[in-house]
C-alpha cells in the first residue's frame, strides 16, 4: 500500500511516500525567509508553502521510484497549525485525490508527532500500548496517555508557553537567530549546567508553565549586560547550559509524576524538542535509573515532516477511515480529535 503523506501546517513544506508503513522517500523544504523576521510570519509562509508545494510533492514521488498512478491514498495535515499554511496542503491534496481518483486521509498534526514511532524503521522501535509520549515541540508541551492508535489522552499540558518557545524565546534573548533550539542545544553541550540557577515554575498536577521561566532569564540577562556588555559572549556556553539544565528538570519532574500516578512505565518522546540531545540523553538513562523502557525517534521524525503524516494515513487506511470532500482544514485542533 502507497500513501503519499503531505504535511503544510507552520513553516515547512514536507512531502513523503510510504509503502506498508516503510519511507520511500521523505522531502522537506524549509523556509529561510523567516530567519529575517526573528519567526514564522504566517502570510510569508503561505505564500512559500504554495511555491513549495508542487516541487516538493513531485521530488517525493520521484525519489520513491514510483509512478503516481501507485498511490493508493492521500494523507495530509488538516490541523492544528496556521490556517493560511494548513489551506495549501488540504486543497492541494483534494485536487490531486480527485484528479488520480484516490481515498483522502485527514490527518491531527499532533498524532503524526506521536505516531511517527510506528514508522517501520530499524533505528527506532515501537512503544507497546498503553504508553506516555511527552510530546514537546514549537506550539505543545503534553503529556499524553496513549491507549491504541486513536485513543489518546492528555494527562497534562502547558499552561501558557510551549517548550519549543521557551527554547526559541531564550535564544533570542540571546540574540541567537530564529529557531534558537537547536543553537541552545548546541551550546549548551559544551557548558557548566549550574553555573546559573533560574527559577522553576510551580504548577499543579502534569501540567506545565514556560512564560515564567522565559521572564526570568530576560530579567537575568538584563542586569548582568548592565555590569558586563561582554556577559552573553563570554557566559554563552554555561547560560545555555544552565537554561538547558532547568528545562529538562521541569519536563522530567512531570514527567515522573506521571509515571507514577499511572503506573506505565513505556514512555516515548515526540515532536521538534524531542531532537534534544540532553532530553534524548536523560530519557534514556530512566532505563538504568528507574527501569522505565524509553523510545526515542529517529531524528527526521521529529521536526515537522510529511512522513509522520503518512504512516497516520496508513494506519487510517488499514481501518478505512477515509474523508470526504467536505473535510476541512482546522487551526485549532486537539491531539484527542480525530
Ligand atoms: P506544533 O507541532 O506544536 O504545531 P511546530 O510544528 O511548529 O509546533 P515542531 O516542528 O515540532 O514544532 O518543533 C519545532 C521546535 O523544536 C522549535 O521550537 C525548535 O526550536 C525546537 N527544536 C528543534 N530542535 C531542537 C533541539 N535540538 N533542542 C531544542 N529545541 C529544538
Ligand atoms: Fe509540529
């Protein structure tokens, strides 16, 4: 079975092919433009999106060695995401259903993160049901209990920032170029983790908050550059390490408080975050320390990409769980919601 995946929801333009849950091929374009902005400004990403679009669909075709006549369906992001990013890839994939005369498939953005670990693939190995995924990425920080494909539950979620933004937000704090992440990450590897403390947010149950933690290390930065112009130069590593630090503490405080509330000890990882390399680390050794058993994606899975799109499109496929015409794109869109 060949499903193309087709994923337009924020800033990158992504198209795979995949054959009984194996990639064939998995394109993603992303947009420099936003660099210059400091962040995705969503009419420039429409505007990309529809230039992207018909390149990248055909590289992922091409590069699968298939013909389009192939494919057995189409699966494409309807939500949650930019509504202006999100009406390219649904428009496009419905003229292209139409015109090859093929099964459409709506896809929740926030289950293709979460689904991507089915992917058949020999790098990564598939959670058992039921599991936790702690899906963090650019616009979530959730803890969700998975119970089969389409049963998910949040258990718990950020109140206000998301991680990826608290991540980017700092970086530009920073004066670090848009997205930040990866940089902090970077830097942070080569730094003293408490060479500074931040505060930690006090939130209850498994829920989370950012925006406090993002104020704190502004405020922080402020003063020291008062005292010292050089502070963030000289300080880069060991601030980066330090914010780093702090993060991964406020997810794994949580995210242990989970696993003991509901006794599932399958804990998976998911979304652009997810590329951490510390949070990759400190997951893994809850193997040793607390005999949890981890699953990590494939680091192409983890930022935005149409492959995630299409193995949810297979799996929808197997059940025959088709969408009509009328289908919609959606901005808002729960990780509960088919
Ligand atoms: P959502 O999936 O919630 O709609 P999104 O699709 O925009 O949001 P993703 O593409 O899943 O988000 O993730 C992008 C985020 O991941 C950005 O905030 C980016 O900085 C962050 N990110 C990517 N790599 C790393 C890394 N190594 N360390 C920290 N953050 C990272
Ligand atoms: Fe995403």
């Amino acid at each position: 079975i060949y499903i193309l995946g087709i994923e337009s929801s924020c800033d990158d333009t992504s198209a795979a092919v995949i054959c009984n849950g194996k990639i064939l091929s998995n394109v993603v374009a992303n947009q420099e433009i936003h660099t210059k902005y400091g962040g995705v400004v969503p009419e420039l990403a429409s505007r990309a999106h529809q230039q992207n679009i018909v390149p990248v669909i055909q590289q992922a075709i091409q590069q699968a060695n298939i013909d389009k006549k192939d494919l057995n369906a189409i699966a494409f992001t309807r939500g949650p995401g930019l509504m202006g990013s999100l009406l390219v890839g649904t428009s496009f994939a419905k003229s292209l259903s139409l015109a090859l005369d093929i099964p459409l498939i709506a896809v929740n953005h926030m289950q293709g993160h979460v689904l991507a670990h089915f992917i058949e693939d020999e790098t990564q190995q598939k959670p058992p049901f039921p599991f936790l995924c702690l899906t963090i990425s650019g616009g979530h920080t959730q803890i969700v209990k998975i119970t089969n494909y389409f049963t998910m539950e949040v258990l718990g979620e950020t109140i206000d920032d998301a991680v990826g933004e608290a991540y980017d937000k700092s970086a530009k704090i920073l004066g670090l170029p848009y997205p930040g992440g990866p940089l902090v990450d970077k830097y942070a590897q080569l730094g003293n983790p408490k060479a500074f403390k931040f505060t930690k947010p006090k939130v209850d149950g498994l829920n989370f908050s950012f925006s406090g933690l993002k104020t704190g290390i502004l405020y922080f930065i402020q003063k020291k550059v008062i005292e010292n112009p050089n502070f963030i130069e000289e300080n880069l590593n060991d601030i980066c390490a330090s914010i780093q630090y702090t993060i991964v503490e406020i997810l794994f405080d949580k995210l242990k408080k989970a696993v003991k509330e509901t006794g599932i000890k399958h804990i998976a990882i998911a979304g652009g975050v997810s590329a951490n390399s510390e949070i990759r680390k400190v997951l893994k050794s809850t193997e040793e320390r607390f005999g949890w058993n981890t699953y990590i994606p494939k680091f192409e899975f983890t930022t935005d990409n149409a492959a995630m799109i299409a193995i949810v499109g297979y799996l929808k496929y197997l059940e025959n769980d088709f969408s009509d015409e009328n289908t919609s794109a959606t901005a808002r869109l729960k990780v509960s919601e088919n």
